[in-house]
C-alpha cells in the first residue's frame, strides 16, 4: 500500500482505523464552500492536538486531497499543528511560520536601522578611513631604529662585497637608480639591486672620526670618553691642530649649503647641538640654523657678534597671550612676559608701567622703589629661567648664518676646557661628503624571533639599525622596506633628546613650489620632497612608525 501524506514514516496504520476511513471517506460528499479557519478557542478546527480524530470538520476535503494528522500524535511526538489553504492542502507548520516571521523583522529592523542611523555611523561604517602614504618630517638625530615585520629581514645584513662597494660608490656620486618595479614580489635575498640601494642608506659622512672613540652623541655622553686614550688632552699644539682641520671642515660644509650642493649638517658639540639647513628644505626661502640648547650668556655673546636670532616658540607663546584677554590666562603668561621683556632689554618700559599705577594714587613720591640693580637682577632671573629648556631654541636665518659660522669657529666655549672631552672638537655630520669628512656606514644587525600570537606562535624578524641616523637616512631605509617587507612594518624610534626641538616650524619666508632644483642637493628625489615640507611635530619627535598595507601611521 503506497503510503500516504500527513503519516511519518516509520508509522504503520492499523487495518482498522484504514477501514473506518475508507468507509467515511465514501459516505461523505465534498461540498464546494470554502474551508475557513479560526485561530480563536471556539474553532472547530482547534481541536486538542493528541486527539487521534482527523482535525477536518463534517465538511472536510476528498481523500485524495485531504491531508490527515496522525491520529497516535501527542505533544511529544508532534511538534506543531497544521492548517490548511483554500484548495485543502497544508500551508505550513507553525514552527515555519515563527521562523519566517523572525526573518521578516530582522529584515525590516535592517531597512529601518539604516534609515534611522546618524551621518556620522553610516561614515564611520562604510567609509575607510584615508590612507597616508607619508609621516610627517623629523629633523631630529636618532641614535636607534629597530624594525620588526612578519617578513624576513636577514637579507639586510652581511652584504657581498661587491654590493657594498657598490652603495659606497653610488652614495659618493649621489647616483640613485630606480628600484625593480617587481620589487615587491621579489625575494630580497636573491635581488642584488635591493641590497646596493639598501648599503646606500646607510652611509654618512663625519668629522672628525677618531676609530677608537664613538663621536655621537656629545652631550650627557662623558661615560663613552671616560677612560679611553686623549692624547690631545694636554697637549695645545695637537689641539690647535685639529680645531684648524675642523675650522676648514666646517666651512666647507656652509659653501655646499649656499650653493645648494649639501641639503643640511649638524653642528653636536658636548653642549648644544646646531643644525643648519638650506634653502627650499623645511618651507623656508633662506638659509636657516636652530641652535639648541642655549643659555643666556651664549644668546648675548651672540648679540654682540651682531646675530640676529629669534626665539620661536616664545614668540608663539606671546602670539597665542595676545589673544586670549582673560584674567587667567594674563596670569598663566605673565612670567613669558617678563622673559620676554629682558630679553628685548626694554627696561624704560618695563620700569614704566611698574609703577604707573603709583602716579595715578599720588603716592609715587611716598613710596621707596626698588633701585636699577634690582630691577636688573629680576630681568636677569627670567631670561636664566630659559636656559637648557626647549623654550631656549634659537632660529637664525638668511646672511646671519654667515656669521654664525664665524661665532662657531671662533667660540671657545664650544670646546670643552676639563673633562673628558676636553679639546675635542664638535662632530660634524652630514648626508653628502665634504673636505675632511669620513665615510662611515651605520650598523645593522637582523635576529629572528617567536612571539606569541593567542594560542599560537608567529615568526616575527626584525632589524636593528645603529648610529646617527639622519634625517634623509630614515626616509630612505623606510622607502626601501615599503618594497621589500611588501608593505608591512613597525619601526621604534629612538631620538638624539636635545635634538628633537629642531622639528620646530621657524619659516617666515615661504618659498614657492618648483623654485630649488633637487639635483644638487645628493638626496633621492622622494627624501627631498619629503624634507621639503615644514615638520608638524613641533617639539616633539616621531618614536613609533607603522605600516600596514602601504599606509602609515605614527606616534611622537
């Protein structure tokens, strides 16, 4: 007997129930009335879901069309009643209908959560955030890069001979080749092109180099001379000797600078740093050097070489007093004030509007003023409170970089007189070479590690770079392994600390774009581009780089 609908499967019916049916099934007719339904308690149709007798009334549908329950069902065996449609056939099961019903409100609660979400989540949410293909521009030394990046980098150490000799010479001629343009697909290990241009970033070139002793950094750094041999301590005709080396060195550098053929140098001696830059680099129209940090014996010994300098950051800190007019705030600037009063040595003025409010009460003769040595001495105090302090950068820009240079020559302070580094002169360090210079290659080493990554472990690589690192060195190594990291990476910085205030903007004259060939300047044309921007870091310094897919972001 073919089974029929309405039974489960592994149910068979008793011959007497299938007789009862058939003898029903004759006896009644079908009429043509429509089989109406009723959710409510009184239907006919609702009757006790275990009840065996068919849930069809006197006027139910033909056996060929009429669908039975089964009559042994019960509230654990069936899960849901049935009902039927128009023709009499099953429409569907409850359980059915709720999981429809629940789709339809997820459906309309999608169509009208995106009618009623805010601008500002429907960006958030559909819009990527704009990727940045550069970071901002740092002018300060670092002592330290430590690259780390899922790929390997032990290609960057132990280059052949040849590809070493090749980035050397390359560096000295300023010859920069365009990297493979499957670089990125390529396996830096096998591609002798990437390792030439990778040995060209990390040359740079010094005076003096003395190989037993580390030249860099200067300041806070006696514990790196202490104990290693100086034999121009005492002895003033060796010292004599090298200052007229470094003289003819320096001066060599500042003719590069004018005529556009070196891009910038640094001045690190054992208690100021000086960078100087040329036209056209960090938005200036002119020659620029920031001097830092300075005291104020060293700002008035500059004064009367006949320097003209600026304070940057005090004028800024004036700019942003003047225009806030609330008490507060006047308190909050009111020693600015005073710094800034000595240092323009208005003291008419100053003592003028001391004591202009004694002469309005008509006391002015009744009262003992304080004498001009007083009045000197305060002055004296807050442009001391300057010194050593970021707030003491100096800017000199155009012809008076001349005579900087003249005042750096000639200054004896510069040159420690006890210690040990007495007689030793500043460290010259620039990206281009120049008289007297020596041709040093920063120092790499690559180590593969485990870190944990949840539960499992993951191979990272990473790269440590060591030295003076540049500013247009930086630029460089992080172009280069943009190509052959495949656009993944993390760099930590570590800065020069008294060198990161030169990210400071001083440009007041503005240079129009496409006015300094880059030819000269012996950079890569993308690190001129890069250094041609004024920095926004003010007076911080980047000490965190990351890249993901060929975009950065950074910390400072």
């Amino acid at each position: 007997m073919a089974q029929e609908t309405g039974y489960s499967p592994s149910f068979k019916r008793p011959a007497e129930i299938i007789r009862l049916r058939r003898k029903r099934a004759r006896s009644t007719v079908l009429s043509s009335s429509e089989v109406v339904l009723s959710s409510g308690p009184s239907s006919s149709l609702c009757g006790r879901i275990s009840s065996p007798e068919p849930l069809l009334n006197e006027q139910s549908c033909s056996r060929n069309d009429v669908k039975r329950r089964n009559p042994f069902a019960n509230r654990e065996n069936t899960s849901v009643p049935v009902v039927c449609d128009e023709d009499g056939g099953y429409v569907q099961t409850r359980k059915k209908v709720k999981q429809e019903k629940e789709a339809e409100e997820k459906t309309s609660a999608a169509v009208s959560g995106c009618s009623t979400q805010s601008p500002r989540t429907i960006a958030s949410s559909s819009i990527a955030p704009p990727s940045c293909t550069r970071y901002p521009t740092d002018w300060s030394l670092k002592t330290r890069l430590l690259f780390t990046s899922p790929h390997s980098l032990s290609w960057a150490e132990q280059p052949k001979a040849q590809e070493e000799a090749l980035g050397l010479s390359r560096s000295c001629r300023a010859q920069f080749s365009s990297l493979p343009q499957h670089a990125q697909w390529q396996d830096p290990q096998f591609c002798s092109e990437l390792r030439c241009a990778f040995q060209q970033c990390l040359v740079y070139w010094q005076h003096p180099s003395l190989p037993w002793l580390s030249l860099f950094p200067r300041i806070n750094a006696e514990r790196n001379f202490s104990g290693r041999s100086s034999p121009w301590a005492h002895d003033a005709a060796l010292q004599q000797s090298l200052m007229r080396d470094w003289s003819i060195s320096l001066s060599s550098l500042y003719s590069l600078l004018k005529s556009g053929l070196c891009p910038y140098f640094y001045v690190c001696s054992y208690q100021l740093t000086v960078l100087f830059r040329a036209a056209g680099l960090s938005g200036s129209g002119c020659i620029t050097a920031l001097v830092s940090p300075t005291t104020r014996g060293l700002r008035e010994a500059m004064k009367s070489e006949g320097i003209e300098f600026s304070l940057p950051l005090v004028e800024d800190r004036r700019k942003s007093s003047k225009q806030h007019h609330s008490e507060e705030e006047e308190d909050q600037t009111g020693s600015l004030t005073e710094d800034e009063d000595s240092l323009s040595c208005d003291g008419d003025e100053h003592k003028d509007d001391s004591f202009s409010w004694l002469k309005e009460m008509g006391i002015q003769d009744k009262i003992r003023k304080p004498d001009g040595i007083n009045l000197q001495l305060h002055k004296d105090a807050a442009a001391v409170s300057l010194d050593h302090k970021p707030e003491s950068v100096v800017c000199v820009e155009g012809s008076h970089t001349f005579n900087l240079i003249n005042f750096l020559i000639n200054c004896k302070s510069l040159v420690a007189a006890a210690g040990s580094q007495t007689g030793l002169p500043p460290t010259l360090l620039a990206p281009t070479p120049f008289r007297g210079a020596t041709a040093n290659v920063l120092k790499g080493s690559s180590v593969n590690v485990k870190t944990r990554a949840g539960s499992t472990y993951q191979n990272i690589s990473s790269l440590e770079i060591t030295g003076p690192i540049l500013p247009s060195s930086l630029h460089a190594i992080t172009r280069l392994l943009q190509l052959t990291q495949k656009g993944t990476f993390s760099a930590a910085l570590y800065t020069h600390a008294p060198s990161a205030i030169m990210n400071v903007n001083t440009s007041k004259l503005q240079h129009s774009s496409g006015s300094v060939d880059p030819a000269g300047f012996g950079l890569p044309p993308a690190s001129f581009q890069h250094l041609e921007q004024p920095s926004s870091l003010g007076k911080a310094a980047l000490t965190h780089i990351y890249m993901r897919d060929s975009s950065y972001t950074w910390k400072s």
